[in-house]
C-alpha cells in the first residue's frame, strides 16, 4: 500500500494502513484458532463467513480490508488465488428506531386538534407514511364497515380500523362537517387553506408535520410501529399483511427487531412461502 510493490501505484498514508490492519487482526486470529497457518489456505467461503459474522459498518469495513489484502498479496505473487475476488462489499441500511415509548404516550394528550390526533393515529397505529396520508379521500374511509381503503400505485391496502382510530376518524369528521359544511374537497383531512380552494387540493406533508411535538418525524412514528410489530411477531409476512410493505422491507424491519434470525430468513425462502399464501 506505500506504492513499493510489484506494481507501481499511488502510496496510501499510514494511517488508512492501520486502519486496514486493525479491521483484519480480529479476521486473521479467528483463523489461526482454526488452525489456517497461512493466507494461501484461506478460501472464499471461509472469508464470507467471517464478514457475515459482522453487521453493520463493522460488516463492510471488514470486507473492504480483507478484498484489499487479498488483492494485494495476489499482485504480489503471495497467494496463488484470491479468495476474495468475488466479495460482494455490504451496503450497511440504517436501521430503524424506535421511538421512546414515554414520547409515543404522550402524543395523543399533546394534539390539540382532531386532526392532529387523527395523523398521530395513522402513523404511530397503522404505520401510514404521510404522503399516504395526505392521499386519502373521504371515500376511501369506510367507518360502517370499520376500514380504509389505501391506493397505490399498482395495488390497494386494507387498513382494518381499531377502536381508537375508528373513534378519532369519527370525531374529525363531525369537526370537518361543522367547521367547514361548503367544502366539497373530496380529501379526507383538510385544513383552512384547502378546504374551500376551488382545486381542491389535498393538505401538505408539513401539515401533518404541525401535528406532532417539536423532535419527533412521521417516519420516526412509522418506523417504530413496524419495529415493534416485527419485534413481537418476527414474520415479515405477517408485516407485508397488515401494513401493506414489500417484501424487502418487511425483511429490513425483521432483521432489525431480531437479527440474530436474518440468517433463517432468507430472502428466496421468503417467496417460496409466499406462493402458498393469498395476501
């Protein structure tokens, strides 16, 4: 790496080296405990296995140190094959957060208005994302029946009403009814400038953003309704059922409330179940 090699090439600074170095020292000691008395003996699977072991940045920070390594020793005719010729270099998401359950107490007392209570419920209980939200019709609320109906782009999500949403979805529409009879807006939240507007326009994501405390984010709400259901169930098709999310996602969340499952849940294992399922 100080461009003294086989082959000319820039001299990286000795502190990316150590760096490098302190990555690997876990790495190679794992593998003397094997018995792998040399790096010539490691191989490609012996390699994957040591990154998988990792999670996060430690994850790809380790494989980026050892493809190098590898890489390097290859240049300089040490090793006969690199076993890490064909590492894929992990993209390490940000997990979600949850949000503490204290704050999440206290929303519902601290909206001051029924629109306020019923953004809270649709984010922090149905897990909605707000442009979703702003979305919504009138029509797509089916209180007699106790559902709203989400429309996507290539498909429509149920959302089965509980008692309390049920309860706040009543409520705001009495208030909409009362404070604004002429609107023929045919969204169902609304506020003082789109209620009347002639272009009936639906509300604005920073609307619903004036419904919560200073601190807390919709997504925020969201991603903590997810992780708590993924935690208490660990079935990304019992999260791709109720919330209405992508297969991808559903994993993400599961593997972020259990991750010491991800390894039982393998994407392709995932399809293969779903054939069997009508969701």
């Amino acid at each position: 790496m100080r461009g003294a090699g086989r082959r000319a090439h820039q001299a990286r600074d000795y502190a990316m080296i150590r760096s490098y170095l302190n990555r690997m020292l876990p790495a190679v000691l794992e593998w003397s405990a094997l018995g792998i008395i040399s790096l010539r003996e490691v191989t490609l699977q012996q390699v994957s296995e040591i990154v998988s072991a990792r999670h996060g940045s430690a994850k790809k920070s380790l494989a980026v140190a050892l493809r190098s390594l590898f890489r390097a020793l290859r240049q300089e005719r040490v090793i006969f094959q690199n076993p890490a010729r064909n590492l894929v270099i992990p993209d390490p998401q940000r997990l979600p957060q949850p949000v503490p359950s204290d704050v999440l107490a206290r929303l519902l007392q601290q909206a001051r208005m029924e629109f306020g209570r019923l953004v809270i419920a649709l984010t922090a209980v149905h897990a909605l994302p707000g442009h979703e939200i702003c979305a919504l019709l009138t029509a797509d609320a089916d209180l007699s029946a106790g559902r709203l109906n989400i429309r996507r782009e290539f498909r429509s999500h149920t959302v089965f009403l509980e008692e309390l949403t049920h309860t706040l979805a009543s409520q705001w529409l009495i208030y909409r009814h009362r404070r604004w009879p002429a609107s023929a807006n045919p969204h169902l939240l609304v506020t003082q400038r789109t209620a009347l507007a002639p272009d009936d326009p639906p509300v604005s994501v920073g609307s619903l953003r004036l419904a919560l405390p200073a601190g807390i984010t919709l997504q925020q709400l969201r991603q903590d309704r997810i992780l708590d259901e993924a935690a208490s169930t660990a079935d990304p098709l019992h999260l791709i059922r109720l919330f209405g999310i992508t297969e991808t996602t559903a994993m993400r969340y599961v593997a972020a409330a259990h991750p010491e499952r991800t390894a039982e849940l393998p994407a392709r294992g995932l399809r293969g179940r779903r054939r069997g399922h009508t969701l």
